[in-house]
C-alpha cells in the first residue's frame, strides 16, 4: 500500500470538495481500513532516522505538537512541495536566505526523501 499520493485518499479528497461528504468519508474510510488491515504487520514509517518512536504515530505527532520546534519527518516532503509551490512566486530568492541545520544536510537524509535538491528552477 502506498500511503503518501494515495489515489483512493485522493478520490475521498475530490469527493470532499465537490461537497459530497457522505461519498468522501465512505471512500476515506476504505483507505483506512486497507490501512490498519495492510499495517499490522508492515513498517510504515518512512523515516530513516533511528528513533524510539519509529512507526509509532501518535506519540510522534504528540511530541512534535508539544515542542513545536519542527514537524515529524515523514512529513517533510509533503510540507517542502507546497513551500517549493510557493517559493515559486519569488523565484526562489528565499533559498539564498534560509540556512538549514546540519540534521537536515545529512547525505542519507537527502537521497532518502525524494526532493531534487540540484535542481535549479
């Protein structure tokens, strides 16, 4: 099952904005099911740090929403394309200004999370 881009959660979404709830949340609620289904025994996590709460999402959300600095890792692609969409309106100027933590410069976390960081728009 792939979670991330998932096309039936993306069905449930398009049923959501055409107003059709009912619709959505039975659609939803099949990606779920396959969900819980498919992941008792699975490794969800794509996180490749090691860590304590690896595959343990509701205790990492609860630590990231507690200390507010940064969000989980998996999250961060889907977060990084929508500031890439929006980076787009100035060019990408901000880049110049931005210095990220050595954390996010590691070469595993870079070819691990599917962002092009040589690409030059």
């Amino acid at each position: 099952m792939i979670i991330d881009e998932n096309e039936i959660e993306k069905l449930a979404m398009e049923k959501f904005h055409k107003g059709d709830s009912k619709e959505g949340r039975r659609i939803q609620e099949e990606f779920v099911s396959a969900f819980r289904e498919e992941f008792k025994w699975k490794d969800h996590c794509p996180c490749q740090k090691a860590c304590r709460y690896h595959g343990n999402c509701k205790e990492c959300v609860a630590i990231h929403r507690a200390h507010q600095e940064h969000v989980p890792n998996c999250m961060r692609i889907m977060i990084n394309k929508k500031i890439r969409a929006l980076s787009e309106l100035t060019e990408h100027t901000i880049a110049d200004e931005i210095v990220p933590p050595k954390e996010v410069l590691r070469k595993e976390y870079k070819a691990g999370c599917g962002m092009n960081f040589s690409k030059q728009d």
